[in-house]
C-alpha cells in the first residue's frame, strides 16, 4: 500500500518535473551531405581501413553538428548510408559492422566505451551528441552473431542490418532501429523478423524512427501514426529521386501532411544518382526543404516545430477523401481517354485541351475529378489527367490509387509520364478529388524546377486537393497519391 502511493507520488513528481522541461516548441536540423565512399573492391577491407573511412564521414557529420547545436538545434538527423556509403556485398559490409546493444541497457558510450567494445562508431556518435547537447540520430550497421540452433541463421553466423541510431543530448544511446523494408540492391544486409515498432519521449514530444524504402509500406511506419501516435517522424534515407511522383521532397512532405506528424527527413547529396531532397516538415506543410541537382554542396536545414503538432491550432482538419468525389457525376465523357505509363504503370490519361473546364477520368474503380482554370493554354505543353487504380510491380509491389495532374515531357502524349521538370503553364484554380478505396492519401503539389508549394493549396475535409489563388510557379504536378495497405502481397519480399 505504502510502495503503491509512494509509486504515485513518485510518478506524479516525475510527471510535474517533466512538464516542467516540455518545449512550446524545438529546432530541429537535418543535414544533407556527400558522403565520402568508400573505393569499390571485391574483397573485405581491414577493420581499420574501414573504420579510417567512417572517421574522415564523422568529421563531416561533427562540423554540421557543432553548427546545428550552435544555432540551438535539440536533435540533428543524418542521411541513411551516411558514414559509410554503399555498394557493398555481405562479406564487404562487415568490417563496417559494430555489434549495437539494445537500449534498455541504458548505455552511454562516450563515457563507458569498453562496456560494449569494439564500438568505436558509436562511442564517437554518443560523444559529439554528449559534447555538443544535442540528439543525433545517425545510421549505422549493426552485426549480431547466431548459430545452428536458429534455422534463420546465415551461413556466415551472424545477421547484419541497416541500423538507426538515436543519441540523447546526454550520449546515451536511446533508440535502436533495423530497417525492416530493404531496398532491392540492398542484399548485404537481413531485415528483421518482424518490423521493429521504434518510439522514445524526449521532452519535444514523442519520437518514432523507420527508414528510407520503409515509407511506402505499412510497417513500422503507419503503425507508428495510427497506434503510437508519435509527433515526430526521424528518417533517413539514401533517396533516388524519380518524377512526377516519388521525388524526395514532395514524397516526404506529402506523407506528413497525409499522416499528420512532423518529418525529419535528411538525404543523401549525390547528383549522379539523382540523390537530393532533405526536409523539415510539419502536417501543414514544410517548415525549411532543400533540392539541389546543380552541386554538390552539403546542407544544413533547421526550422522551428511543434513538439505535439496534434494540439497545434493549424493542424488540418481529419479528411474523408472520397466524400466530394463521391457525390458528384462523372464531369467528362470517356471519348478520349488514352492510356500511358508513369513508373511503370498503366495510367488512364485524359488530356486538358481547353484552358479551363471540369474532367473526369476513371480507372477500375477509382475516378478522377479536376476542375481548373489555365492563365493561358500554351501551344507547347500539354496537361493530363491520370488515374491509376492498381498494384505497382517494379522495384517493390505496393497497391496505388492516384489520382494526377501533370505536364506532359512534350507535345506528344505519348510522353506522357515521363520525367519532366521544368514547366510554363500557370494554373489560376484546380480542385482535384477521386473515389478513394483508402484514406491513405498523400497530397502533393511539385511546382517547376522541383519546388514545393506551401501554403499555396489545401486539402478540404471532403477530400478536394485545392488551390484557389494558384501557385508561385508553373506546375509539373497535382496528385493525391493513395496507398490501399490492405491489398499488398505480403510484406517484405
Ligand atoms: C581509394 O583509392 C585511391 C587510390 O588508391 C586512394 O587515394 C583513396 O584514398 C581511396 N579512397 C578511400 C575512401 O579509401
Ligand atoms: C568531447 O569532449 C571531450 C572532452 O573535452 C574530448 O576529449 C573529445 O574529443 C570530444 N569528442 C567529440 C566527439 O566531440
Ligand atoms: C548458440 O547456441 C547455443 C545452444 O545451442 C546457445 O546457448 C547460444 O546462446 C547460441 N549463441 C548465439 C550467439 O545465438
Ligand atoms: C536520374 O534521373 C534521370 C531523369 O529523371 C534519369 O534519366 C536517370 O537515369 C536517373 N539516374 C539514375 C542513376 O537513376
Ligand atoms: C466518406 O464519405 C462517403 C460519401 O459521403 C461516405 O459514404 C463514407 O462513409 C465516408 N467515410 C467515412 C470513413 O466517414
Ligand atoms: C465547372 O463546374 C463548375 C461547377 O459546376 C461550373 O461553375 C463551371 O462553369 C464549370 N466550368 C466549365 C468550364 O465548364
């Protein structure tokens, strides 16, 4: 009785001191740099070598860190492959490898090294976090020996996986994430037998991790919204930028605003494998973005956030995204509709010959509204209206409903689809809406030269995706990008 009330005595203290230390808001800084790689061999360098090669990544991270704590940043998250790279196999990895303890046993490598040696990755990570007072989530590799008594054991005795680390300002290691959704090319590494479900308290709100490739599926990274209800999503990611639909930014940005959490997304800076596009982003809409295909400059980004974005007086309204869609006619008869790929996949296009007027487009059961006013049609671009209603097969399988707008590569459709990144065409209006079998949508809007759009369109409750002044630049793309989880193959491939 007595230890039951000193429990809530001492739980209640516990909760006055932590309400005492919660922010009415934070800085958080992502950094989006050139990791130096490593030189391509068959064979395994030295662990030295290897660790010679992450220290001179380190060195970089370091001057970013200091900067970013120096101009009040609480937590700093780095790009996935940032401190050692890529194109490796299994066997070239794993001098790389450190073995990462769980966080439960609450270890501060900066102060006690040897406790968990050799971990000299992390013992650095956790003293530039400890050094600085600071949060660093960077990510690193993780190797965890096993043997015959488990029949998923590789055959080099160990699993080896792409791992995410989180540092609390004090070094300690608070967070530990294996990232479930490997990538294709992703063969050096094991993903985890079940999706790892990663969160931690910090005094600027609740924290959930996944990675890169992870964001297109429902594990961890759905669970982590709609179960564990985390304010801040720390990613990242080594992300391939492919138009109109799954560029960085507007991926990413769309995901928060379509979930309704704060995104830390920071990526790798490589032009040559179309790798740019880092982000601080709040549910209704970016706070800083970066994209730069142009050098290969490195970039600190930092802005304010909410640490409970839920209780925020902008967080948007909840959304049912069929609802206007659903309750009107087909807009446009079906005479001209024609078909086209994006990534992949068999679009329904119908293309918008006037400089205004109401469309409709279908495809399975999924139809397309648009309403829109040009300020001019031009003769030398077209516009389209797309609808996709399908699983997707390449590079992954993941079911889409989409529903877009976008400019054409050229005059002829059969271009359609097809990366384009420049454009003229102001739109004064648009109000996109569709039947959506889901209520996962991610509402992107990506301007000319690859920007976003804030504050320059909004998401009804009915589901239209709006724009009543029109944008600061011509646009490539209107789309509501609808993932159906329930219809995809079993997860991971
Ligand atoms: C790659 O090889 C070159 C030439 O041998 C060397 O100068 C360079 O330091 C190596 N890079 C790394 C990251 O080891
Ligand atoms: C952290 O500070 C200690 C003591 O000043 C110093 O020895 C160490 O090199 C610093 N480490 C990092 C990574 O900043
Ligand atoms: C290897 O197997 C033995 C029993 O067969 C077990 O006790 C031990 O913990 C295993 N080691 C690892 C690293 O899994
Ligand atoms: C980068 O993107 C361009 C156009 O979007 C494409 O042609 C090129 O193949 C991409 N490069 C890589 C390495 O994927
Ligand atoms: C959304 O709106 C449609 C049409 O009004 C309605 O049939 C449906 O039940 C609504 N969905 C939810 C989840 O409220
Ligand atoms: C599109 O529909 C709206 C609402 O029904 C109507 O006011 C408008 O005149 C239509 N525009 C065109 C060009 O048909």
């Amino acid at each position: 009785m007595i230890s039951f009330q000193l429990h809530i005595y001492a739980t209640l203290i516990i909760y006055s001191i932590l309400q005492a230390f919660a922010l009415d808001s934070y800085i958080a800084a992502v950094y989006e740099y050139s990791v130096i790689l490593p030189n391509v061999t068959g064979d395994p360098v030295s662990s030295d070598d290897a660790l010679a090669l992450m220290n001179k990544n380190m060195d970089i991270l370091e001057r970013a860190i200091k900067e970013a704590a120096h101009q009040g940043a609480h937590i700093i998250v780095m790009p996935e492959d940032g401190i050692y790279g890529w194109d490796f196999k299994r066997d070239t990895i794993f001098p790389y490898l450190e073995d990462i303890p769980d966080p439960q046993m609450n270890w501060i490598p900066c102060t006690d090294p040897e406790r968990f040696a050799p971990a000299a990755v992390q013992e650095r990570l956790s003293c530039m976090a400890r050094n600085n007072s600071i949060y660093v989530v960077a990510n690193i590799g993780d190797k965890k020996p096993c043997n015959s008594s488990d029949p998923m054991c590789p055959s080099d005795g160990h699993y080896q996986y792409n791992t995410n680390v989180v540092f609390n300002s004090k070094g300690k290691l608070v967070a530990r994430y294996h990232k479930y959704n490997l990538f294709m090319s992703e063969t050096q590494f094991d993903h985890p037998k079940e999706p790892e479900i990663v969160t931690f308290n910090t005094p600027f709100g609740k924290f959930g991790i996944f990675t890169c490739f992870d964001i297109l599926f429902h594990d961890p990274a759905v669970t982590l919204i709609s179960k564990l209800h985390v304010d801040t999503v720390l990613f990242p990611t080594a992300w391939m930028n492919v138009l109109p639909h799954l560029t960085a930014i507007e991926f990413h940005s769309a995901w928060a605003m379509g979930m309704g959490v704060n995104f830390l997304a920071a990526n790798i800076h490589n032009t040559g494998m179309n790798m740019t596009g880092s982000g601080i982003y709040a549910p209704d809409g970016p706070r800083a973005y970066h994209y730069d295909m142009k050098t290969e400059n490195s970039h600190l980004l930092l802005a304010k956030l909410s640490p409970h974005p839920r209780l925020s007086p902008t967080y948007p309204v909840a959304v049912n995204w069929s609802s206007y869609a659903t309750s009107v006619k087909r807009f446009s008869p079906d005479d001209h509709d024609f078909s086209g790929v994006i990534f992949f996949d068999d679009f329904t296009f119908t293309e918008l010959i006037k400089p205004e007027g109401n469309r409709t487009v279908c495809q399975k059961d999924l139809c397309c509204h648009l309403s829109y006013r040009m300020a001019e049609k031009r003769e030398d671009e077209v516009y389209v209206l797309g609808a996709f209603d399908g699983l997707h097969v390449v590079e992954g399988e993941y079911y889409l409903q989409i529903c877009t707008l976008l400019k054409c590569k050229s005059t002829d459709l059969k271009t359609c689809g097809q990366p384009v990144d420049t454009a003229q065409t102001r739109f004064e209006t648009f109000s996109l809406s569709g039947t959506f079998g889901t209520r996962y949508i991610f509402p992107e809007v990506l301007l000319s030269e690859v920007q976003l759009a804030p504050g320059e369109f909004q998401i009804l409750s009915d589901g239209r995706l709006i724009s009543q002044n029109g944008t600061s630049k011509p646009v490539l793309t209107v789309t509501l990008f609808g993932r159906w989880y329930e219809k995809d193959p079993p997860q991971p491939q």
